[in-house]
C-alpha cells in the first residue's frame, strides 16, 4: 500500500460511458495491472466463472457491452475491507475526472 488513492474520478468502460470502479476503491497490488477492491457499482459488472485459465479466477466483464475487463481474485491477503483483487486491464477502462 505505497501509492496513495487518486481520489476525483470514476473508471468507465472505455467502448461505454457507464459508472463502473471509482478511483478511491484502486490500490497497489503490484501486479503491475490496476488493482479494485470492489467496483463501486456492482450491477456494471458480470463475473463470468472462467476454468480454462490456468488460476481459474472469475472473469470480470462488463454488464452493459459484454467487453473483457480482467479477472477477480479473492483470498489473497490485501488488506483491503473485501480480500478481492480485481485485476483490470487498463485499456478495457478510461478514467473519467470528477
Ligand atoms: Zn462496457
């Protein structure tokens, strides 16, 4: 926990404008992908259970477009309030400044 939240914007859904993860929620999980403890707006995302990867975390995508987002990992260890990880790739998002 080193980087300190960037606090004023939301992350959308780059191909829609929808409210998905709030920046305040972001922290540094080094994994070198940002990292959400919890999206701000649960019904913006779909957890699509995913076996063929190899970790077989959920896949997280977005509810309104269907586009790929990352996966969710839970237990762990962050402490974070949820003990989750979702692991997003940053071109699927665009932060949106307050
Ligand atoms: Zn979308």
């Amino acid at each position: 926990m080193s980087t300190p939240h960037q606090d004023g914007g939301v992350y959308s859904c780059r191909a829609l404008r929808g409210r998905t993860l709030q920046s305040g929620e972001k922290f540094e999980s080094h994994c070198g992908w940002p990292s959400f403890f919890d999206p701000k707006d649960t019904d913006a995302v779909e957890l699509i259970e995913d076996r063929n990867t190899a970790w077989s975390a959920p896949e997280v995508r977005c509810a309104r477009c269907g586009s790929h987002w990352g996966h969710v990992f839970e237990g762990e260890g962050y402490p974070t309030p949820t003990d989750q990880r979702y692991c997003i790739n940053s071109i699927s998002l665009r932060l949106v400044e307050k």
